[in-house]
C-alpha cells in the first residue's frame, strides 16, 4: 500500500498521465488534472518532467471556456516505441507500435510448430531484431515486448502453465528468455485480452467496456471495461474456449468437460469436416499440425457456397454464439468484437453470433448487443501486446527516469519485470 | 465529465472519503490521502466538513511512522443509516444498516406472492415503515433505501425489464412508487450483486475479488472485483441463471435455451421430484406458488439420508458447479460464496459444487478457487442492498449538503435517483 499520496515524480502517477494523453490524443493541463483526480499543481509538474524528457509536447490551443485558452499536450510519438508478439504454434505477427500506439512496422512468419521452446524463441528473436533493424528504430527507445499467447500463464514469473503444444512448455520461462535473447523487458500476456485492447487502440470500438471473441488455432476472449483489460485473480480470465456448453459433453484436454473448443474451433472443424467426406474432398490432410490453414479451406468452401462446408461452419458460429450469450449474460456487455485470423475466415461466423446474441442474451431488453468484425484480423493481438507495454507500469518506470542511458537502471541494462 | 479536478465538498469527493473510512474502519488522515488519490490540503478539508456533520469523528491515535502518532478517524455509526430490502415473491427481508453497515435491525415476512404491483409495494411499504419506527431510528436520518431484487432491471428509472411474477411488473417503476410511499430515495438493485457485496461487510470474505452465487426462488449471480461490485454496461450482469449448460436443452422463458436454472433451481428440483415419486411422498402439491418452502422439503430429506432427495440435490449441485467452473473461469475468480436460502437448506452444495470447480477450472494451475457457504444465510442480499444505498453518490449527495432540513433539498421531501 503507498504510504504517500500519489504525487509529481511517482512512476505510477506518470504512467496515469501518459495513458490519459494517448487515450485522450489531445488534452489541456485542467482537463487532465480532473480526468486522472490530481491536483492543478501535481500535474504542472508532472507535465514538466514529461517535457523535458521529449515524451510530450504542447501543440497550440483548445477553446477557452471563459478565461484564457488552453494549451493543448499530445504525445511525441517518436519519442519511445513498444514491439507485440503474436506468439502461437502455427502463427506469429510482430509490429512495432510508435508512443501513442500506431503501428510502425510489422512482420508475420508461419510459426514455430513444434519446435522445442529454446529454439523456437531464438527463432522468434531473431524476426524481432531484423524488424527493428529495419524500422530504424533507436533500440534504446524500445520500451519493451509485449509477449502475447494462450493461458493458462502465470505473468509474475513470465510462464505458461500448459502442455500445450508439447509438455517442454509447462513452466517454461518464456517470457524471461525472451528478454534475456533481445536484451529488453518482456511482459507476457494473453492473446485474447490483448486482442481486446488492441482493438480499441486500432479505432474499431468506441464504446470503453465490451468483449472480445478470438479464434487462431484456438478460442480466446478478452473483456475491457472502461478502456482496461478484465484482469480478475491472475489474469486467466474470459477463457471462453473452456467453459461447458453440453452437459452431456466428453472430456477435453483442459479437465472440463463439453466445452466449447471441442464443439467449435478449428480442430474441431477439421475432425467433423473428415467425417462428412468434406476433408478428403479438399485435399485436407488430417495428420498435418497447421490447422489454420486446413480450417482456411474449409472456411473458403462456405463462402464459395458448399453446402457442407457452410453447415459445418454455422454449426461451429452457433456454438461459438452459445458462448457469446454467455459472455454477454455475465459481463453485460453491449458490443463483442471478432477477432483472429480464423473468424476472419468467413463472414458466417458474425451473422450467426449476432442473431444468438440478440434472440437469446439476457439484458437484451435492458440494451441491445452489437457483433463487429474486426478491424485489423490477426494484427489486433499483436497491437495490443505492445499497447499493454506502453500501459505498464513498466513503461512509466522506464519513460520518465533515464532520459540517458536508460538501460542502465539497474546496472544489467535491462529492467526485468519477473520474480527470479 | 468534470471539468475540475475532484476537491473537498465535491459529493463524488466525500462519499470515496467516506467509504474509504467504512472499509478501513479506523484510519489516518496521511493513509486516507494517499488510498483516495488525494492531496493532503483536500483530504483536510473533507474531514472537517465530515467531522462538522457529526459524520466522522476522531478516536485516538494511531502508531507513529517517524514523526508525530497520527490522529485516527472513523465513521459515527449512529449519525446516518440505510435501509435495505430483498423483494422476492416468496420472501422479503428488511434490515436497517447504521452508517458503517453494521445490522441494527432486522424483519421478515413471506413475500407478496402474486399481488399486484401496487399492492406489494404497500404491503412493502408497511413493515419498512413499521422496522424503521420499531427500531427508534430518526426518519431523517434514513439516507436511503436499497430495493433488491431479480433482473433484467433498468437501475436508472427504477423499472424491472421481466413479467415475473406477472405481466404487471414488466416496466412497473418499482423504486419511484416505494419511494413516493416512503418519502425516502430508493435503490433498485440486483438481489445477488447484494449479497456479494453483503457478504463482504458481514465479515465473511477477505480477498477483495470473488463471485457470488445466490439461490432463493431463482439462481443468480454476482462478482466483486477490488470491493465493488463488477457492473458492465448496465448493472444487469453475472445471470449465471440464465447461461446455456446443454446445447440440446429446451427453451427457456427467458428467450434462451438450455438455461442452468432449468436444471437446477428450486422450481427443476421440484418437478423432478414429482416425476420421481419422491414429491408425493413429501406431500408436496406442484401447483403451490411456494416453491422455497417445497424445495426446503426435499433438501431436508436429502439431509436426513433419503437417497433420491440426496441423488436430486446431487444433480443440482453438479449442474451449478458447471455455471461455478464457467464464472471461475472468466471472471479468473479464487473465492466463491454460496449465498441464499436455497443454497444454504443442504450442506451438498458447498461439498459437491467445490469438487467441481476444484477438478474443472481452466486457471487452476495458478491458483486454487475455494468455494465457502455464505456467513448470513438470506441476509446477506438485503444487508448488501442497504451498504450499495451507503456507497452511493446518493447518500454522498445527501451526507454532506444538509446538516439541517436534509429531506428539503429539492423542495419535494425526497431526492429521487430516477429519470422521471
């Protein structure tokens, strides 16, 4: 617990200031006192010191509101950088976000399969390295990696605590190894939820609270509210892939039982689509591991208009409709955004989830709930792995203390955020 | 949004002073500044404002940390009071809350079966007023009422969005007609939202985040997330009632299918005793409108042994562990209280619905979730209803502004919290 009150200097009262102003894009000095609850004089200092780093400007002035006008802050978006990591099996996008959250650079590359995880995360450092060669960005100026993939993890240590896609990555320390590979701070994350804030930082959402549906090789989701990921106990939360929608279901690799990954993921897809003769018909290999591009075909099919194809992905967007009402029904969310490549895979998957959601979720004479596409496909969990590192309180640790030499802090030249 | 930053005499202001004081219990001004996010000079000026109101008062001195031992403060209990109220068509509880949420009086009768709106409320009405008058509380004092009930619920104008019990409640401004019959503001509120948050001020629960699953007629839930209850996009979250637990299931009233409340609540459990013999045995009559008190009957049998009522508990039990597993794992939970009459007639739900979550929680590896049996039984939801009326900018708005004549402050007698 602080034993003060927060005040000019205190990296967590810089991390609130920043995360207003990029949040906000431009905003005046009494504007950002009343929105982030500091006094007048706690934020002209603050402002001060964010001046002298070169990490916020003044950019001429807003309306006055009686007395004199306003000068308006923004960002210098040039002034620091963040990198994401979509980090999964069979795909991975790397992007390069400026301060304020626009993407700079980006690269994707097919995954890393089953390789072991020490060589799979040398493979994975080297694409970050040759982006940021190629972006001609100052290293110094790279705040840190946002490392973004499925659960269940432990963030503290920077650890999955799942066998998947083999038992070598139960414990592993992925996001330690990481740093220790690229010589910066690696925060982990789930790909779901950084789905969701991506998706706000990429100008698909208005609204500050909603839910996101994300489905690569498996079913995520993530919920905001007021503009900041759901953390809930240890930030496993909305694992929407997991929960039971058949009763009667059998069991899944996770301990449950009947859920809705089974029913409805790409994997799932693919098992039904060899049993219909569907699989053989598109040359569908069921042996290969990369089923996202196995599930592309079959996606592809249904849009072209196959008959089986397309009964086999409404089944699977029914399914994924169950889930939705649940997620609506329990967050009361009024907006659920879709997201990762293979929703992306055909336009079935929104028609179907908005007409379950609207027919059968709970508040919906309270309000009505609204299913979108995403903007941004597959980039969205990437984006907000780096938007998360520009949140972090690690960000504000780094941002405001070392306007030279700011690997240096801690004599190793970097700051690792993990209990070691 | 404000357009200055928050200060003393700001209601917003003084009522998170205030609630910071009620869960801290005693407290120094230096740590109420520093967990309120406010500076010295403002938290100076709210208390002397607090302490003119008779509200807060100084008790002692607490350890010194260098300097001078630091005054302490807490709420003045007898200074103010909340009433709060469980509605439900079966059962109604009253309670009277003083200013740090502490019970002080208590009564009950057995709901209003199928009356008409207007006259429940009246009926309502009558034992409030008879409690308050009983209870040697000075009407004035009375900040607020908090009526709780089942949803969907539109909180702003005080309506309910469901014909349960009958059609006449559908859209019924509830809270204005108690309001006008009390001369008192009421809150409309969500039953189990209380009874989380009531569980907290009985002293039952620690962490600060944890689900709730209530279960009197109907089965709901609630989430509390750092102290306050999680709310979404408009308070009508956590129906885990009201979520698919069987894809095949039928119909539900609610417009969705398969709902969990169709297997397992009290009403299910009494048909399928019916079905199985054991109802007549009881001497239960199907068409009684009392189904807690039937439903008491077959969790007693189930307590005493009887193995077809222990085999219907069972399955109840089981099928709310599937809804506990699905709120545990995406509300990334680690504490759930079973709150409610119904929960509360067997021991076999805490036994059976732990086991399931213990075996089926998708973030299990990094945390456990323990599931504990709520501390007050059928209080907890009404007493929740009266601390939600202490927490409320209502009660902010109506502590600090009228030391005298408090009931005249809009020139009606009342503040009413509703659109009207």
């Amino acid at each position: 617990m602080a034993t003060s009150p927060p005040g000019a200097g205190r990296p967590i009262t810089r991390g609130i200031v920043l995360n207003r102003i990029r949040s906000a894009r431009t905003i005046s000095r009494i504007k950002l006192a009343a929105d982030c609850g500091l006094n007048p004089a706690t934020i002209t200092q603050v402002v001060r010191e964010l001046i002298s780093h070169g990490l916020v400007v003044e950019v001429g002035h807003g309306a006055s509101t009686g007395g004199k006008r306003p000068t308006l802050l923004q960002l210098n978006p040039h002034s620091r950088y963040a990198v994401g990591v979509l980090f999964e099996r069979n795909t991975c996008v790397v992007v390069i976000v400026d301060l304020t959250g626009r993407q700079i650079a980006r690269t994707s590359f097919p995954g890393t399969a089953l390789l072991p995880p020490d060589r799979a995360l040398s493979v994975l450092a080297t694409h970050v390295n040759a982006l940021v060669g190629t972006a001609g960005v100052d290293r110094d100026d790279v705040l840190g990696v946002g490392l973004v993939t499925y659960g269940p993890q432990q963030q503290r240590t920077g650890t999955l605590l799942t066998h998947q896609p083999t038992t070598e990555w139960f414990g592993y320390p992925v996001a330690p190894r990481l740093s220790e590979l690229l010589g910066l701070p690696v925060l982990l994350d789930n790909d779901a939820a950084a789905a969701a804030i991506g998706e706000y930082w990429l100008g698909a959402v208005e609204p500050r609270t909603y839910g996101c549906i994300y489905m690569a090789s498996g079913i995520g989701g993530g919920v905001v509210v007021d503009g900041e990921v759901y953390r809930g106990t240890s930030s496993n939360g909305v694992e929407i892939g997991h929960i039971t929608i058949d009763t009667n279901g059998g069991p899944c690799d996770c301990g449950n039982f009947g859920c809705l990954g089974n029913y409805a993921d790409p994997s799932a897809v693919i098992k039904q689509a060899m049993a219909s003769g569907l699989g053989q018909r598109l040359g569908l290999d069921p042996a290969d591991t990369d089923v996202m591009t196995a599930f592309g075909r079959i996606a592809t099919a249904a849009n072209a208009g196959d008959p089986t194809a397309g009964a086999l992905i409404t089944a699977s967007a029914r399914h994924l409709g169950t889930a939705a009402v649940t997620m609506a029904s329990l967050f009361d969310l009024d907006l659920i955004v879709l997201a990762g490549p293979s929703l992306a895979a055909s336009g079935i998957y929104r028609t179907v989830i908005e007409e379950e959601v609207r027919r059968r979720t709970f508040a919906r004479r309270a309000h009505p709930v609204r299913v979108v596409t995403s903007v941004s496909g597959s980039d969205a969990a990437a984006v907000g792995g780096a938007v998360l590192v520009l949140q972090s309180e690690l960000a504000a640790l780094r941002l405001g203390s070392q306007p030279q030499g700011r690997h240096d802090a801690n004599g190793s030249g970097r700051l690792l955020p993990f209990d070691t």
